[in-house]
C-alpha cells in the first residue's frame, strides 16, 4: 500500500479565507476541505482595516481542524494571502495597530505625492510595477506623509502572509512572490528598491530578508504547536505566499505560450516570463511584474474582477433581495447582450458600495455619462459587467501579445471565478481563443505543489502542473464561430478605456 502525504493550505482572499488538506499518494492529488470562514474588514474612525487577529485565530483553529482528519499525518503546512498590505513590528516583535485595507481612502493623492519626489518614470524603471493607488508604496508614502508614529517606531516590514508566518514560525522574512507587489522591490537588481524608498523618505532598515517560494520557513512555534494540539517540528514551508502566484503555478498548461487570468475578487491577465520585463512598452501599457515559482515572473495587469458583481450583491441584499451568485449569472444569462458596456477599471468602483453610493448606481451612472442605455434590472446590471469584464480581458491580452511580440493561446482561467461559466464563454467568445477553466481551487493547489517540490515529493513545476492535470478535472470553452456581436462591442470597449485612461 502506498504511503500518502498530507500537506495543509491556508488560501486567504479578499472575501473568504480556507483551509484544504492536499492528500497526495505518488500520482495523484485530492483535496479535503478542512475549514472555510469569511474575511471580513472592520470599519474603525481611522479608516478600514483588516482583522488579522480574527484571521490568526481561523488559522490555528485549521489546524486543529486538520490535524483530527482521518488518517491524517500532517508532513508540512504553507500559507498564502492577498498582495501589497502588511503589519509593521516594533523593537519587540510586537505587531503596531491593525494593518490597513489596501481600499482605505488614505492612499488617495499619494501616487502624485510619490511622482512629485521621484519621476514616475524611475520608478517603474525600479520596480516594474503596475500603477495602482492600492500599491504598498503609495500606502508607504501616506504613512511618511502623516508624520504616522507607527512609521516612526517600526523595526519589521512583513507583507500579511509574512505576518501570520511570523507568527507561525518566529521568523520575520519577506517572500519573494509577495514582495514583488508592493512596489519596492527591484526585480532588475533582485533586492528592495532602497534607493527610490529613501528618497521617498521610507525608513530602508524596516525591509527584512527575502525568500523564494519553497523556502522551509521553519518548525511550528511550540505554543502554536501545544495549542492546536500537534507536536513539535512541523515544516512551515513558503509556496508562492502571494495568491496570485500560487493560482498560476497551479495552471494545468502544457506548454509555454498559454495566457492566464487568475479569477476571483480581482482579475489577473498575464504571462509567465523567465526574467522581468521593465521597458517603454510594458510602462506605457502599465502592466507589472510580480514574482513566480522557480524564479519566474508574471508579466501581468489587475482588472476590477468580479469586485463589482460582489458589491452589486451586497447592495442589493442591504435593500432586502438577497440572491446568490448563480441567481443572478442565470439572470444575466437572460439578459439582452451589449445593452450597455463599462470599463471595470474606472475608478470610480474601487471603493466598497455603501448606502446612497452603491455599486450598481455607479455603473448606471458611467452608462449614462457615456450615453449609453441605462442597466435596469438586475440582469441587464451583471450582465454589463461580465461582458465588459470578458472584453477587458481582450484588451489586456492584445496588449500583452504586443509587448511579447508572440500570440498567447489557450486561455487558462484559474480560482473561484472558473466557477462562472457565463464569464468563461464570454471571454471565449470576446478573445476568439480557447479557455481552459479550472481547477477551482488553483491557488491552493499551488500552494500544495510547492510545498510537495520543497519536501522533494514533485521534482519540478512541470511535473507539478503535469500533476493538476491527472487529478482535478477541466472545463474548456471554445469560442462562438459568429462574433460580429463581440467585434463591435470591443469597439466600443476600447473607447471607454481611452475615456477613462485605463
């Protein structure tokens, strides 16, 4: 009988946080769902931030949970997150205040403050960043700006999954993966950013060691370790602790030229890339650069996701009509096509929905100001944003194509957005290439396959993605063979995006 190797995954989202037990027997991977729970951000006078107290205590009691599976023999455990927040320490060790939401107002202006110092030029030419108000710099440079005394006493610089992994193991490093999307990391140098932080008046001696993604963190803490109820000497090993970078190491891809999006609260469209790619074109088109497994990059850029179907909901749902996400894809499935488009990356739907500012009278009222019909109903409302999300995509994509200067086919759609089948045939259909959705789960699934190459179980990342495609099944969608509907409706997506910049 073949032994079977029981490695634990800690994916937390925007929205909801789980723990999965990958059960990998020498072929094949399954999963075991152990524990799910919300993310939820808290409202405080200074602003929004997240609840990583709250989340520190779902995680131990994942383990917990994991640990009483049956037949369960935990080898390791790896966590990822979310990118671009973080926790500073003190002298002590000790964490200062709760860290912030990356959609609190407080980064507003702060990128013009930035560029007023260093030349927004520099610093993409050290950082080969996306620009977005959310980065950590411009989170950094607000801290600066207020004169914040947290800034002032902060010894520790540690991304969130570096945090809790802090506090999993005692041991404070940056991981390689995370650290690319703060924007303060050099990935031409391979090192922080130290020249443009200083100038930027960021204290440099708070940015600790980097790590690559299968770096063995260490054993669990002997407290963490007595309270869950295990014994000492669990490996805590770092996959790629940024979501994103896990989800694409989990791509079922065979070959090289694949496209990716990784679906969920954000939509991420990119490639992978041995090295960064920083020039005139990727600055002009602001795509990023964040880290990957194996040394890799992701030549990438952020779309809204489906952030705004989510607010949508929870607008509705506060005036009483509560549906859950198939309810209102079937409603938008009914819906007239190309009613209205919007760009999903105006700004003006980054910030959560809240009472007399909500999300659906935000894409009313960038309908209206673009003379377009005005979404009604609730379907006509998803629908406009699922189509206009399948054709940003295509935007994207042309625009990484010209920057790699080769067509990038099929489309692998990765995480929780794959379970959108409407958006998976709209973006088939709006691109005119194949999509590959699956597996749901992709980013913890990622987490699994770096955890099993660190303890020598997989010996690559092919044979990790060669490895997804045994165990988890696929959908693909192919592209509708009449898309004269979907070309001029892209004309009329890339003026909205000229109208707003993006």
């Amino acid at each position: 009988m073949s032994t079977t190797h029981d490695l634990l995954a800690f994916d937390l989202g925007a929205e909801s946080g789980r723990a999965l037990l990958g059960r990998f027997d020498g072929d094949r991977l399954a999963l075991d769902d152990v524990h799910r729970f919300p993310n939820t951000p808290v409202r405080t006078p200074d602003g929004l931030h997240w609840d990583v107290l709250r989340l520190w205590g779902e995680i131990k009691h994942g383990i917990a949970l994991a640990r009483h599976q049956p037949s369960a023999n935990l080898r390791s455990l790896g966590l990822d997150t979310w990118g671009v927040d973080f926790g500073l320490l003190d002298r002590t060790g000790a964490l200062i205040g709760n860290p912030y939401h990356y959609r609190d107002s407080r980064t507003d202006g702060m990128m013009d403050a930035a560029f007023a110092r260093v030349p927004r030029a520099e610093i993409f030419a050290q950082t080969g960043i996306q620009f977005m108000p959310i980065n950590t710099l411009y989170q950094l440079v607000a801290l600066v700006q207020q004169r914040a005394p947290a800034l002032e006493i902060a010894q520790t610089f540690l991304t969130i999954p570096d945090l809790f992994n802090y506090w999993l193991t005692g041991r404070k490093v940056c991981e390689f993966s995370n650290a690319t999307t703060t924007q303060c990391y050099n990935p031409i140098q391979r090192q922080w950013a130290l020249p443009m932080l200083d100038a930027l008046g960021v204290p440099t001696p708070i940015f600790p060691e980097i790590v690559q993604p299968g770096a063995v963190l260490g054993a669990l803490l002997p407290g963490v370790a007595a309270e869950v109820g295990l014994g000492e000497g669990l490996p805590v090993i770092a996959p790629a602790c940024h979501d994103t970078g896990s989800a694409v190491a989990a791509a079922p891809a065979a070959g090289a030229d694949f496209a990716w999006i990784s679906s969920g609260t954000w939509s991420i469209v990119g490639a992978e890339t041995p090295d960064a790619v920083v020039n005139e074109q990727s600055l002009a088109f602001n795509f990023t650069n964040e880290g990957g497994v194996n040394h890799t990059f992701r030549l990438s850029k952020n779309v809204a996701g489906l952030w705004i179907v989510q607010e949508c909901r929870r607008a509705w749902a506060r005036q009483g009509a509560e549906q859950s996400y198939a309810e209102l894809t079937a409603l938008a499935a009914q819906a007239s096509p190309f009613h209205a488009l919007i760009d999903p990356d105006d700004l003006r739907f980054l910030k959560p929905s809240e009472p007399g500012d909500e999300m659906p009278d935000r894409v009313r009222s960038l309908c209206r100001e673009t003379g377009q019909p005005i979404p009604e109903s609730k379907g006509e409302v998803i629908r406009c944003v699922l189509e206009s999300l399948a054709l940003k995509y295509r935007w994207v994509l042309e625009k990484l194509e010209t920057i790699l200067g080769r067509r990038l086919a099929p489309i692998h759609i990765v995480g929780g957005g794959t379970q959108n089948g409407l958006l998976c045939q709209f973006t088939a259909d709006a691109t005119g290439r194949p999509v590959v959705a699956g597996p749901v789960e992709a980013t913890a699934i990622g987490n699994l396959i770096v955890q099993a190459m660190a303890l020598g179980l997989v010996g690559s990342l092919a044979q990790g993605r060669e490895l997804v495609r045994r165990s988890f099944e696929v959908t693909t969608y192919e592209p509708a063979t009449a898309r004269d509907g979907w070309e001029a409706a892209y004309a009329r997506l890339v003026t909205l995006v000229e109208h707003t910049g993006k």
